[in-house]
C-alpha cells in the first residue's frame, strides 16, 4: 500500500519562493505537510473503503460469477496505476498539481455517489443444459455479510429444490434432505438478471473514479516533494509521515465503510467513501492560502484547462467500453496453452501485455542506444525491479479480490469470540501491519547499516517477494482445515449454499 511518489522540482533561488521548512513547522516539518498528510489521508479512506467493499458488491448485488467480479476488480485497478501516467503529465506541462488534483477529487466523489446508487439486487437464475430456472433465496440479505442461515432453491416444476455445493465441484439438488439430482461439474451456471440501467451506472461510477484518480493521485505527492529543497536529510522522513496519512486513511475507510454496508446498506458504505473523498478536495480547495505558490500551473503553460476537461471526461465512455469488453470475457479452451491464453483475453488484457512486452525491451534498447555505459546499466536494473514488481502487486491485489472472497465464504472470521470481523474488514491486515512493523523494520535497517550489513535494495525486494509468496503458501495450507458448511459455497453469488 506504498505509493511511490512523483517529485517535483525543487527550489532554486530564482523561484522567488522562501523554503518553508525554513518556516512554521509540523513535527519539525513544513506546516503544509500536514494538510497534505491530511488531504491524502481522506483520500485514501475512499479509496480503500470502496476497494473493500467492491468485489463483493459485484458478486453479492449484481451477482456477477467470480471471473467476472475478478476481472472488472483486475480491470479496475490496472487503470487505476495507469492514469496516474497520464494525470501527471497534464499537470507538469498545462494544469499544474492543485487544479489536478481538485479535477480528480470532484470526479473521484461523483463516481463514489453514483456506484452507491445499485438500484434494486439482480435475480438469481440457474441455467442447466440450455434450459433457465428461477432461484429464490430465504434468509437472504443484501449486505457484504451474509446470513449464515441463507439458503437458495430451484424452482421446478413447482419443487422448491434446495442448492447444495458439493467438494468435487458438482451441485446436489435436495428435495426434504434428500437428494433428487447430482448435476456434474461444469453442467450448471449460475447467473443473475440485471437491470441495463442500473449496470450502466456502476460501470459509469468506476470510470469516473478511474479518471479521476489519474488527476489526483501522482500529483500530491508531487507538491509534498516540492517542500523541501534539494538536499534536506528530512525529505524521506517527511514521505514516510506521508505514508502514514495513507495507511490511517486506509484503515478508517475499511473498518467504518463495510460496517455501514453491513448495518444501513451498500449505499451507506460506498456513499462514506465520497464523503471522505469530499473532505480530502475541500482541504486543498479552502487552504486558506497555505498552499499558495505550490503545485501552481507552469509559468509557459497555456490555459487549456476545459479542452483537458472535456477529454477527461470523453475517456469515461471508453472506459465503460473496456469494463464491459472484460465483463463478457470467456475463459481459454482447455489445452490451448499459452497461446489460447492470450487469445481469450479481453481488449484490455491485450493492450497491457502488448504494452509491456514491447515497452521493457524497447527502453532497455533506447537506454544502451542514446545513453551512457553506467546509464544503461541502472535502466537495466530498474526494468529487472519493474518486471518482479509486477508480480509483487499482481498478488498484493489479490487482497480486494480473491482474498475478499476467500474470506467470505471459507474463513472463520470469530475474533477470540468476542466479537466477528466482516470479510471486507479483513483487508485491514496490511495497513495496519505498516503502521505496527514499519517503524520496526526501519529500526532494524538503521541498525544494520551501522554494522555495514544493511543489504541493498533488490535484496531488500527479494525479501519481501519471499514473504508474499509464503503468505499464499499459509493460505493453501489453510484450505485443508475447511469443512463442509465453508467449502460447499455456490460459485457466483457469493452467498453459502447450505449442507
């Protein structure tokens, strides 16, 4: 959940500008740290506290099966690390940081609101060979934390037929504890009836919030460096009080946003999460003159401000293009390889992995081309740090999704029996082990390099690629201890089919 951040330029004696670190200072750093702390912290509360309460909204509400709840979550996030790309480059050359990062939090906020608007929950259905069957639910809940009593039955022929999972992944059909008919592996889809309208708007609301985080997200960051001059030992002390905003943000919007999903609705989670997002524009917005002089639009820029607004918001449409294209993807013919792989991705999976196949060893190409022996060998390194990384967040965010999932339908979530943790609260374990074990870790590196065995940084990344590794590995053993009530759960839905 570190973010890493973009810097600006620093002062120079021909900006005109005084150091403020020079100034009125926060914890012996510039007092506008601490509205940016402060900014980003709310920021992140939305961020987070939708992000926990998303895959389950789509698999719970809309009732999208989990290939399709994964890959918009998959889809959603790709844009979310690729926008910030765009985003910064407008702000450096036209915008500037300030007037990005308000665009980006008054869209953010929209597309918060808009997703709180889920219309009434989809239909369940049953398709088995060809033919479609009503399912209606008793005990049924439209919240992330289910009724564990919630049951779900096939309606045929006038037989309410209760729905069974089973650990071989076939489906019993049970007729007063009896079963009437086993349905193999593969020979029953599980769906739901969803309204366009109401579709339309939450591919709409993530579009915006997509947008608008390309807007906000690179360029805080980028006024946070733009504090200290070049030089100043506190800059790196500074980012980590910065990070800290990120992780409390965290932790508040994925403790207080699923429990209001859970005791009011959805809307009241996801609807939190814009009012987080609407604190965090107002702290920039209303600075009081604070952060004048700051992340202001380049002295040559021309004003385009509305042609760059219109375009931001004609990128919504092709967004909501890309998530239904990754909605309506089919999953590879079993023994096509890697080959049939790619061919069944969806628009977007193509683009990324064409992108990153070309781009890697295209920079690698240009840097030995136009640049030095020593420059070409740190590109190396970093396009080596670049390729791991990918797999580091590829797993990280398994935590919205899989995880989230996971956690759902096969986990015990009793906490010493004193009180229960709802499944999206369970992505709480990271942000609040940064907040326990960073302080610890950088205390452990402070004191190896003073005895000069510190290691380096690829060490340091190869560790922590390790640790993540292991952590899958703990989940695989977790697996063996689910019994049958945790594991027969229904594959789209998300909700437990009952033994």
């Amino acid at each position: 959940m570190v973010d890493t951040p973009a810097v600006e330029e620093p002062f120079s004696p021909a900006s005109g500008r005084t150091n403020p670190a020079k100034k009125e200072t926060w914890f012996g750093h510039p007092r506008q740290l601490a509205r940016l702390f402060t900014t980003e912290m709310w920021e992140r509360f939305g961020y987070y506290g939708m992000r926990a309460l998303l895959t389950l909204y789509l698999t719970k509400h809309f009732l999208f099966s989990d290939q399709q709840a994964t890959g918009l979550y998959g889809g959603y996030t790709a844009l979310v690390y690729l926008t910030p790309l765009v985003g910064g480059f407008i702000a450096d050359q036209y915008l500037g940081s300030k007037r990005s990062i308000k665009f980006g939090a008054i869209l953010m906020a929209l597309g918060y609101f808009t997703l709180a608007f889920g219309g009434s929950a989809a239909k369940p259905i049953a398709t088995i060979d060809g033919q479609r069957y009503e399912v209606v639910r008793d005990n049924f809940v439209d919240r992330p934390t289910s009724d564990p009593n919630e049951a779900r039955f096939i309606v045929d022929g006038g037989q309410k037929l209760l729905i069974r999972g089973n650990d071989d992944g076939s489906v019993s059909l049970l007729n007063n504890g009896q079963e009437a008919r086993r349905l193999a592996k593969g020979t029953v889809e599980f769906g739901g009836e969803r309204d366009p309208l109401t579709l339309t708007i939450m591919l709409i609301a993530l579009s915006l919030v997509s947008v608008g985080n390309g807007f906000f997200k690179p360029n805080i960051s980028t006024i946070v460096g733009a504090l200290y001059d070049q030089g100043d030992r506190r800059r790196d002390s500074g980012f980590t009080i910065f990070y800290m905003g990120i992780n409390l943000g965290s932790i508040g919007g994925q403790l207080l946003c699923p429990f209001l999903a859970d005791w009011l609705g959805w809307w009241a989670g996801l609807s939190l999460a814009g009012v987080g997002m609407l604190i965090s524009y107002a702290l920039i917005q209303f600075d009081g003159g604070r952060l004048d002089g700051y992340g202001e639009r380049p002295a040559d820029a021309k004003n385009r401000d509305v042609a760059i607004y219109i375009c931001a918001l004609l990128a919504v449409p092709v967004f909501v293009f890309l998530f239904s294209n990754l909605m309506n993807a089919t999953e590879a013919e079993p023994g096509s390889g890697f080959i049939g792989y790619l061919a069944s991705l969806p628009l977007m999976g193509k683009l990324l992995f064409g992108t990153f196949i070309i781009a890697v060893p295209g920079i690698l190409a240009w840097s030995f081309a136009k640049g030095t022996k020593q420059e070409a060998q740190m590109m190396t390194a970093a396009m080596i740090l670049i390729v791991f990384n990918v797999f580091f967040w590829t797993l990280f965010e398994q935590a919205g999704s899989s995880l989230t999932l996971f956690a759902d339908r096969n986990t015990d979530r009793s906490v010493f029996g004193l009180f229960a943790m709802s499944a999206p609260q369970t992505q709480n374990f990271n942000p609040i082990s940064i907040v326990i074990f960073a302080p610890l870790m950088s205390l452990l590196w402070l004191g190896l390099a003073k005895r000069g065995l510190e290691p380096s940084i690829p060490v340091k990344f190869s560790i922590a690629l390790v640790g993540v590794g292991a952590g899958f590995l703990f989940l695989v053993l977790g697996t063996t201890f689910a019994g049958p009530r945790t594991i027969g759960r229904l594959a789209s839905g998300g909700s437990p089919a009952s033994t």
